[in-house]
C-alpha cells in the first residue's frame, strides 16, 4: 500500500515522484545515462524482489535484474506512460524471469534453510517445497509463484504480464493440478 | 487440503532475500552501449592533450634546432670571411713577396 501526504500546496507527494519519475524517464530517453542510473536505483530493489521469487542464487538474481534494467534501456520508447513506471518495468522483468525459468538454463540451488525431504510415508513430516517446485514444469512454477507467493490474482497477473485473463486461469488450473499431483504421490 | 495450504504458505515465505548492492546502478549503467559521438569525444579528450604537448615538444625542438642552425651558419659565414680575408692577406703578401723575390 503506497502513502501519500498532502504537502501544502495541494498536490502529493505521490504526484511529485511520479513527476520526477516523468522528468529522468524524458531524460532516459535522450540518452541521459545519470538519470537512467537514478531510475535505475528507484526500482532495482523490487526488480531484485520479484527476480528473488524465482531465483535462488545471487547471479541469477543479479543477471535478471541486470537484464531487466538494460532491456528497459533499450526499449523505454515503447513505454507509454499509460500505466506507472513500476508496472512496465515489473512485466519486463517478469517476462525475463519465465524467459528464464523455460530455457532452464540453470539448475536451481535449494535453499539451506529449507526443510528436509518428506519421508513418503509420513505425512505430517514439513514440506520440501523446492523439491516440490523442481517437479513442476517452468510455467507451473512461474505461475503458483506469483499466485502464492506474491499472492496477485489471476487478473492482476495477466495485467502485469500482458497475458489474456483466459490464459492466466488456463495456467493457473493446471499448475494447481499438477501440484496436486505430486503431492498425492509424495504423501 | 492442510497438505495444499502448507504448500501456499512456503511458497509465500519462499524468497531469496538478496538485495541490491550500492554499486548496482553503476553495473547496469556500464553495460549501456555508449551514446553516437561518445566514442569520439572520449578519444578527443584522451588524444588532445597528448597532441598538444608533442606538438609544443616539437615546436621547441624546432626552435632549437633552428637557433643552433642560425649560429652554424653564422659562424661558419664568419670564419668564411676571415678565411677570405686571410686569404686575400696572404694572397697580397704572396704577392708582395714574390714580387720581392722577383
């Protein structure tokens, strides 16, 4: 949830960000590179947050991100201004991130701190979640990461992505099967 | 499905946690192709005070090398004329005295 201060002269600090936002993006586009690094430090840590969802290991976290941002570099002429910064910049890194996930170019690292593999035949023992999520195909899991984890609905997804409405609650019913699934054949 | 809600549960704990460093923007910045011209000014700026100060070297050199060259000259065109002037002293006294011989 986003705060926002009335100042005395009747606007927002909300309208002021969004303001100076505007003014480094207009400079971006000319070729600023300072303030595309200003642009770049307002957002690197939810771009760092999002990619953390999906990633486990540091480089991986750090290329997305780096990826994102000079993805955005490259395209900020499409950005139309319709929507916040925050929501292109949010589909460009999510896109990277099932780009990603799909080529499977690197084996995902358990983290340490994740509990030990359920035993088949015990079904109170804790879940191992990554073992559950290494089953799943990359779009299953890019899919029940945003749902549960960031915990967006099927509407907010596909607004985010540019996917249909449709497609997202096609992807979100089968990856909530398939889960299903597996955890049926782990219990 | 308790099985199903644990499952929810972790992956909304489930985060890498890794924040972005201080130098982060400047990484991404770096990796930014360079503006047109950018290239050209970066070596105008490295290369003109190199060229300026050969050139001055040069400069100095020359006027260097001209002076000594000036005093060669001016020198040589002395001792020029005092080998002339010897010369045609001696010539005179040659003369002289072969004319005394005679």
């Amino acid at each position: 949830m986003e705060l926002v201060f009335p100042t005395a002269i009747g606007m927002t600090l909300t309208d002021d960000r969004a303001g100076v936002e505007a003014e480094l993006i207009a400079r971006s586009l000319g070729g600023d590179q300072v303030a595309f690094a200003s642009l770049v430090r307002r957002h690197q840590s939810r771009v760092f947050l999002l990619a953390g969802r999906f990633f486990r290991r540091r480089e991986d976290v750090e290329d997305v991100a780096q990826e994102t941002f000079f993805t955005a570099w490259r395209r900020l002429a499409t950005y139309e201004a319709r929507a916040p910064f925050e929501h292109w910049i949010t589909r460009v890194c999510l896109r990277l991130c099932y780009a990603r996930l799909a080529a499977g170019r690197r084996r995902e690292e358990p983290l340490a701190s994740t509990s030990l593999a359920a035993p088949h035949h015990d079904p109170t023992a804790p879940i191992d979640v990554e073992r559950l999520l290494a089953r799943l195909t990359p779009s299953d899991r890019f899919v029940l990461l945003l749902l549960d984890g960031e915990g967006w609905s099927v509407k907010e997804i596909a607004e985010r992505i540019g996917w249909t409405v449709t497609n997202v609650k096609v992807r979100a019913f089968r990856a909530r099967r398939r889960l299903r699934q597996v955890l049926e054949e782990e219990s | 499905m308790n099985r199903l809600d644990d499952v929810r549960r972790s992956l909304r704990d489930r985060h890498a946690g890794i924040e972005p460093d201080a130098l982060f923007a400047d990484r991404v910045v770096a990796r930014l192709p360079r503006p047109e011209g950018w290239t050209i000014a970066w070596a105008a700026r490295r290369i003109l005070p190199v060229s300026v100060a050969l050139a001055m070297v040069l400069m100095v050199a020359a006027l260097a090398t001209s002076r000594s060259t000036n005093r060669t000259i001016a020198s040589s065109s002395t001792s020029a004329i005092d080998r002339a002037q010897t010369g045609s002293d001696s010539l005179e006294w040659l003369l002289e005295g072969g004319e005394e011989r005679r």
